[in-house]
C-alpha cells in the first residue's frame, strides 16, 4: 500500500519545446472502453498570435507541484482553433492513421499484432505471453490498426484491453504495479457515486492513478481493491484539480 499527499497540484503542459503552468485549462481523460488516452486544452486570450502549436507536435501533460511532477499523457497535437481547444491524442494515433488489408495463415493473435504495430511504426511493445491457438487462414479486410486489434479479439473470442503508456503499447498485460494507492472516505475521497454496474470516486488531482490499475478503496459504500476503468482530470468551478475515478 502507498499513500502519498497531493495539496495544491498543477498542469504543467509542453507542446514542442514549449511550456505552459499557466493561462490554460485542460481536461485529461484515459479509458480501458476507449483505449486511449487524450486530453483538451484552452488557452486564455493573451496567448493570441504568441502559440505555435503545429499539429503533430510532441506534447506532455502532467501534474504535480513544486517541482515534482508525474505524467498524465505523452501524446501528439492535432489541429486546433485559434486558442483552441486543441486536443493532444496518445500514441494510438499512429493506429488509426495506419491502414491494413491483409490475409494471415497459420497465425495467433500476437502475430498479427506484432505486424500491425509494425506497420504503424510503434516498437516499443508489451504483448501478453498466454499461448493460443494458431488458425490458418485470418483474412482482414482494410482497417485501421486499431480495428484490426479490436478485429483479433472478435476472431479469438478474447477480451484482452490494449493501451499505451508513456509511449509503449501494452495489449493483455500491463506495467507491473509494485504500489496500490489508498483513496479514503474522509481523507482524499471527496465523493463517491454508484449506478448500475459501476462506481466513480471524484478526489484531489493524484497524477499516479492510472487507468488499468488497481486501487485500495476504504469508503462506506465499498472497501477494498478495486480495477481502475477510466479516469478524468480537470479543474472544478473554483478551480481546483481533480481527478473522477471510475471502477
């Protein structure tokens, strides 16, 4: 278990070799449903004609304070307005700007896997070990990368989730977690939502929860260990960070 205190957090965003902490609002969002991680940002007025943020632009969002920061997103900008929003998407762009018409004998999923992270350029990659069953004949019809991932769980019946994570995709597996955070009713827990089948804990900005992560939970409504399945972070109405936590 770890517990770690995050008073007042703050953005800190680099575009290029440009860095902002203030006169910015951003909304970071990160989703095993999705799979992908991005995030908006406005810019205030004053900014105007000062910002070059060109599209494909290396960027990074992070959070933290006095000088310690953790990593939220590292992804690439796409096009925005004038002040925006502009949008920086994760690596999984590379995946659905990357296309494939394909036909695969004798395969198993990480073989076909491997060549489509291949043809998007992305080799920096954790696939799960777990051996399945080869086929010998998969025909893929053109798709993006991304479908054709989504296309080998529907042929292989599998439910695996797939994600990058400062720039290294993982698919069946994830980053070994040596620290489970503890978010707690009365501490850092400010409140806590239920619907069918789901939970949300809104809390302070906690840049070191992830999306795929486990989690220890001590609140009336639930105690215990619970799966990260998305997490948001932004600034409320008074301007605060913080961080919607789903599982």
């Amino acid at each position: 278990m770890a517990e770690r205190k995050l008073i007042t957090p703050r953005f800190r965003i680099t575009v290029g070799d440009q860095v902002f902490t203030q006169g910015i609002r951003v909304e970071c969002h990160s989703s095993r449903r999705e799979q992908c991680s991005w995030a908006t940002l406005e810019y205030d007025p004053g900014y105007a004609g000062l910002l070059d943020l060109a599209s494909m632009a290396p960027a990074q969002v992070e959070l933290g304070y006095d000088g310690d920061y953790d990593t939220l997103l590292t992804g690439y900008m796409e096009d925005g307005q004038a002040l925006g929003p502009y949008r920086i998407l994760d690596d999984t762009l590379f995946l659905k700007r990357t296309y494939v018409k394909e036909t695969f004998l004798d395969c198993c999923p990480q073989d076909i896997i491997r060549f489509g992270l291949g043809r998007a350029g992305i080799a920096d990659y954790r696939l799960s070990d777990t051996m399945y069953s080869k086929k010998d004949v998969v025909p893929v019809p053109r798709m993006n990368v991304a479908e054709l991932i989504q296309e080998v769980g529907r042929v292989w019946g599998l439910e695996a989730s797939f994600y990058f994570r400062s720039g290294r995709f993982f698919w069946g597996t994830g980053e070994e977690q040596t620290l489970i955070y503890v978010l707690e009713e009365g501490k850092n827990i400010l409140s806590f939502n239920q619907w069918n089948g789901g939970n949300e804990i809104k809390t302070i900005g906690v840049p070191w929860i992830h999306q795929g992560e486990r989690i220890r939970i001590r609140h009336r409504k639930f105690d215990g260990e619970a799966l990260v399945t998305s997490v948001r972070v932004k600034a409320d109405e008074t301007g605060s960070v913080r961080m919607y936590v789903s599982f």
